[in-house]
C-alpha cells in the first residue's frame, strides 16, 4: 500500500530518524499553537482554565505517544474477513485508470489527535486499498499530509476520499478553495461516517460551512442510535448503487449522525435512510429532527460539474467486512469516480 503520510508526523514515532522532528513539532505546538495560558477568554474561571490546560496536556501527550495505525498493522483474523466480502467484480468498466486521494487526517484544537475512529484505520484503509486493487476500479493513495491537497497535486486524483476524516483539518484559505473547485471541476467526492463530523468541532458544528454544503450536510448533537442494531430502508430501489440489497430494508449496528439542517432532500439523492418506525427510540435528537425524523445515512449528488457520494456507516470495523456494504461502497465511489451512472436527481 502507497502511504505517503507525513503529517502529523508525530505519529511516526516509533521510526527512529523522526523523533527529532516529532519533538521539534510537539514544541511549536506548545509554545505556538496550543498557548496553553494564553489562549482563553478571560472570563474563564481558574476551574475552567485548569480543565482546559489539562485537556490540552492530555493531548500532547496521545500526540507524542500515540503509534502511527495504517492497514500495515491489521489483524491477520480481520484480513481474512475483510478478504473473504470483498467485492470480485467492480458494477462499471473505469473509463480510464483511476487514482483516489484517501484521508483519515483527525484535528482537535489545531492539532492531530486521535478521534474516536482511530483504532478501525487499519481495517477500513485495507478494505479500502484492497477493493480498488482486486476489482481494479481504482487505486487508493493514502495521505494525512493536507499539502496533498494543493490544486497542482489534487489533479493528478480523480477523487478524494474523506475515510473517517474528523476535525478542523485545516484553515487555509487556498486549500478550501482548491477542494471546492476540484470538486466543482468534475471530480468525486466520497466521505465515510466520520466525514460528516470533518470540519466539525464541538461546538461549532459549521466551522467551514461550504464544505457541509458541498458533502450534503452537518452532523450536530452526537449520535442518536450508537451501536444499536438499526433498521435501514433502501429509499432509492432503481439505482445501480443500492443494488446490494435488492430493495430490501436490513438490520445493522452501527453509529448513526443527525443532521443540522432544517432541509436537505431539495440537494440530495437519498439512497439509505434509517427507518425509524422499526428501529429502538434514538437518543438526543435535535429539535430539527424531532420535527421531521429524517435519518438518511446514504446519500449522492452532483455539485457543479462533479459527483459526490456519502456513505455513513463505518464506526464499527464490521461494516468492512459485510459483503453488501463493500458492494455498495464501491458502486458509491464508482459514481463519484464517474464511472457508474446513476441517477442523482434530488427526491424528497
Ligand atoms: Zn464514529
């Protein structure tokens, strides 16, 4: 598997040559970024500042201690899964040899840290490797270095992947417009499960609102089903996306994300929606959402000239080895890739 990751490199810790480096950052963060005194508004109380330093220190230190997770450190058990669902065919011929940026960049306060996906990385980007690989649909680059997505790297991909991506991954300016004018371009979008929550933090849900917009909404207020068995309707029964599960509605544990906005089905083409009649009463749920009860968890559409899909399972690492999910994974990506068409109409 291609990795060129480097950022955080602190992650790499473990490799000798780059503890230096790793120092060298973990210091500019502490005395640059973090301000661990400075930073706070001054009505803080002494409480108050105390939690967040402490908060911040436990940062650093998951920062400097935590190993660098790649689908190199799966489990031979979870392998054997994994390889045993895997997709044998891809459902569209590429149009040409097809190259996907994947990232499972995590930010928190301005720094790497690892979310709550942390520990399934290496059996997500093996599926996801694998699945490129075997059916030859695509060939899956993995990178947390957010210079990759700088306009004259960005073009040498067809899409980007956001694969459990979580966190303000960055703030510049440039970088903002060059994911938005790749996409707008023609090329794909894809984001799994933690996607949602990317360019998120507590409690600022919208920190880069036009990404939201882009990717077909914001998550907000947790999670209303977290590892309960859900039931999910396929809404869009026709699309070579869902073909799957043969129209039929399942059963799946996983965790599920609400959205924010008061509208969404005018932008979207809803594949997957949790059917909420059969599934055990959600938890939190906005008021937004105790209006409407919209839980939609699969979804594609165009923006500008390009597509993107959104899949929201993949919290638990079984999602990676159910041969429908990895099917309609797939198919997902192959759509965004332009590879596979699909309607994309918006349906309320
Ligand atoms: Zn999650």
């Amino acid at each position: 598997m291609r990795n060129l990751s480097s950022y955080p490199s602190v992650f790499f810790f473990e490799k000798l040559e780059t503890i230096p480096l790793a120092l060298k950052r973990f210091m500019w963060h502490i005395r640059n970024r973090m301000n661990i005194f400075n930073q706070m508004p001054r009505n803080h109380s002494l409480l108050q500042r105390w939690q967040k330093i402490s908060f911040r220190l436990v940062l650093a230190g998951l920062l400097v201690m935590g190993p660098a997770l790649s689908a190199d450190d799966l489990k031979p058990e979870h392998k054997a899964l994994i390889d045993a669902a895997l997709p044998k065919e891809a459902p569209a011929e590429p149009g040409k040899p097809r190259r996907i940026l994947v990232t499972n960049l995590a930010m928190r306060d301005g720094m790497p840290w690892q979310g709550s996906s942390h520990a399934i990385i290496p059996v997500h980007n093996y599926a996801f490797d694998q699945m490129g690989k075997q059916t030859g649909a695509y060939e899956a680059v993995f990178s947390n270095d957010v210079e990759m997505f700088r306009p004259d790297t960005l073009r040498q991909f067809d899409a980007v992947c956001f694969l459990n991506s979580v966190g303000v991954l960055w703030e510049d300016e440039e970088l903002k417009q060059s994911l938005l004018e790749f996409v707008a371009s023609g090329k794909g979008l894809i984001g799994i499960h933690d996607a949602i929550a990317t360019f998120v933090q507590y409690p600022v849900y919208d920190q880069w609102p036009a990404f939201g917009q882009m990717l077909g909404g914001t998550e907000n207020g947790g999670h209303p089903w977290n590892g309960e068995p859900m039931m999910i309707q396929v809404e869009d029964k026709d699309s070579p996306i869902t073909a799957a599960f043969g129209g039929k509605s399942f059963q799946i544990a996983d965790q599920a994300f609400q959205l924010q906005e008061p509208v969404f089905r005018d932008k979207l083409r809803i594949l997957l929606s949790i059917d909420v009649a059969n599934t055990v009463s959600p938890s939190r749920v906005l008021p937004v959402r105790q209006d409407d009860m919209d839980f939609p968890i699969g979804w594609i559409r165009s923006y500008g000239q390009g597509r993107v899909f959104y899949n929201g399972f993949g919290h638990n690492a079984h999602v990676f080895w159910d041969p429908a999910l990895l099917e309609f994974t797939l198919a997902g990506i192959q759509y965004a890739l332009g590879d596979l068409e699909a309607d994309d109409t918006p349906r309320q």
